[in-house]
C-alpha cells in the first residue's frame, strides 16, 4: 500500500481509506449504501489491514451514530494499529443547538463520538459542512481546545467552498491555532467542479484532499453501460445516493464509460480501479475512501493501488471528461500569462 503525508501535516496515511457509511443501516437512505453489523465489520476490517489501509473514515450522523458505534466495537484491541476519522456538524437530534459548528454543539458532538467510538482521542476530526451562522472564530477556537485537550490530533473539513476554506486558514493562522489539514471533497471523472478553485487553494495552502464517492454513488463502478438499462441493484436507484444527477449530459457521461471501458481493457484492470487510479494521479490527492459492503467489494478496490495509469491514458480520460469552465475560469484562460493553471502532470 502506498502512503503520502495529509497535506501539510506530518500524518502519513495510505492512498485508500475504508468509509464506514454502510454499517448500520439505521434508516431507509443507509440501508440504501448498507446495513454490516459488528462482525462482518470486523472481518472487513482485518482485510484492510492485510492489504495495508488502516485509515477509517465514519461520521456521527451515519446511522444516527451506529456507524460510530459499530467501528468502535469492531476496532476493539486494535486502537493502537489505526487511525479514525470521523465529523460533526450536521443535525443529530431534536434541539436548537443539535447542529452546526458552534463551540456548544462541536464540543459535546466530539465527546459523544469518542464514547461512542470507545476511543480517547480522534486522528482526524472533520467539519462535515460549513456553518455560515456560527462565527468562524468561534468554531476554530473550539477546535484547537479540542486539539491541545488531546481529544483530536488533527482537524479538516468537508464539502467547503474555497472562500470557507480561504477564510478559515487565515483566522487559524491569525491566533496560532491549528488548521485544518485536509479537506474531504466530491470529485471524480464525472465531476471535476473540485478543480475550479478547490484544487489551486489546496496547492497553494498545501491542504491535502480525501476524495469522497470516487466512484460518483456507482455510476463509475462498471455497471453502467451505454444502451443498457441502469442496474436495480444500484445505490442510486435505491434511493442512497447523496449526489444530485451529474450536470454533465448522458452522451458524455457515456462518453467517459466507453473510455475507461477502453482502458481498463488495456491495462487489464476494471473501470472502477481505472476511475480511482486516475484520481491517485491529480494534484493534492492525499488519500480515496472506498466503500464496500461485502468482501469482494472491498478486495476490488485495492486493485486500484499499486500500478499508475500512462500519462497517455490520464490524458484521454481528461479530455472525454473536461466540461466548459464556468465564470471567472472561461475569462481568465484567455490570460494564461497571468493565471497560470495548476501543474497535472
């Protein structure tokens, strides 16, 4: 298994971390990704330590926290040998103050993740949104308590805007508290919006990317093929999906299958490996989380690691998947001596 540093940080971690999204399946949207239950998430936890990948990633809203709870118990002797990983932000109750990233609602959501985690500290402790209600100061500040109380070692965040991201880097470095480290983002083949200005900040503020639904919910996983019927066995169309319909068309979606299919054949791998390896080769990427809800799953996924894609081969997969830049990016490639694109390769 390869490792790389998150971000800027001394953190090494490997490439591929396991999300823990399907156990549970506390409701009718988590049964949708799955339902694993303390000893079949055990068994595919001792799978991604053989392979390597000792990286898992959860949230407290996953399953109302049974998603915590059933990582934790299946950890269990083990806590030493991995990192965790896990969010708050999102509503997790009834109460007025049972979201967002205020110092009350960060710092009880992060003592009930531990409980339920059975663990005394977090490695990496995420905002899994921005609050745009709660001062920014307010949040960093509760943070870095977090952080010198020894309770979390490392803080990122999710599904931010380059502004919030921007923002929040400058007040942390403002006071001398901690920053974020990394930033868990939605990007893959099928949506490439991350690159706009997610990717030159995290270039520039050295802020490494854990990619999230590098497969875009399964649409990337192989299934889909042109003229052929969706598969009912999907995620998205048992209503588990938590990404919208890609803005892209069918014809290119289409388009960029025909082109791993491509591919994949010549490297002798499948078009989810041939997905996730091109996301390995972008810039900030320090580390994928995959899903699975079986073994197999799972053992597939690790194929995507330890071979890289052709710089020819990156090359065709970018131009079947490239979409027309939205504003200021169309105006600013008309002066490419002023606004130099981020280096790909």
């Amino acid at each position: 298994m390869e490792y790389r540093q998150l971000g800027g940080s001394g953190l090494r971690v490997p490439v591929l971390s396991f999300g823990t999204a399907t156990f549970g399946g506390g409701n009718e949207f988590f049964k949708a990704w799955g339902s694993t239950q303390v000893e079949e998430a055990r068994r595919l936890i001792d799978i991604c330590l053989e392979a390597g990948v000792n990286f898992f990633d959860t949230a407290n809203v996953y399953s109302a926290g049974a998603s915590e709870e059933i990582l934790g118990k299946a950890l269990k002797g083990l806590r030493d040998q991995v990192l965790i990983s896990t969010k708050a932000t999102f509503p997790l109750g009834e109460g007025v103050n049972d979201y967002g990233s205020s110092r009350f609602h960060l710092i009880k959501s992060a003592e009930a993740s531990l409980k339920r985690l059975g663990t005394d500290y977090i490695d990496v402790y995420h905002l899994h949104g921005f609050d745009a209600n709660t001062p920014v100061e307010e949040t960093l500040n509760a943070l870095n308590t977090l952080v010198q109380s020894g309770k979390v070692r490392y803080i990122a965040c999710s599904n931010f805007s380059g502004w919030h991201l921007m923002k929040s880097l400058s007040i942390s470095e403002r006071y001398g508290w901690s920053k974020y480290i990394a930033h868990q983002a939605y990007y893959s083949l099928v949506n490439r919006d991350f690159e706009w200005e997610l990717m030159p900040l995290g270039i520039d503020q050295n802020v490494g990317t854990i990619v999230w639904s590098p497969l875009a919910a399964g649409r990337l996983s192989g299934k889909y093929r042109r003229n052929q019927p969706a598969p009912a066995d999907a995620r998205v169309a048992q209503g588990g999906s938590p990404i919208p319909a890609s803005a892209i068309t069918d014809e290119v979606f289409y388009n960029i299958i025909d082109e791993l299919e491509a591919i994949a054949k010549e490297v002798e791998k499948t078009v989810a490996q041939v997905a996730i390896n091109w996301l390995l080769q972008r810039p900030t990427v320090s580390n994928i989380i995959i899903g699975a809800r079986n073994e197999e799953q799972l053992k597939q996924n690790f194929g995507a690691v330890g071979w890289n894609l052709t710089l020819d081969q990156v090359k065709r997969l970018d131009k079947v998947s490239e979409v027309p830049p939205v504003y200021p990016y169309w105006h600013q490639r008309g002066f490419p001596m002023l606004n130099a694109a981020p280096k790909l390769y």
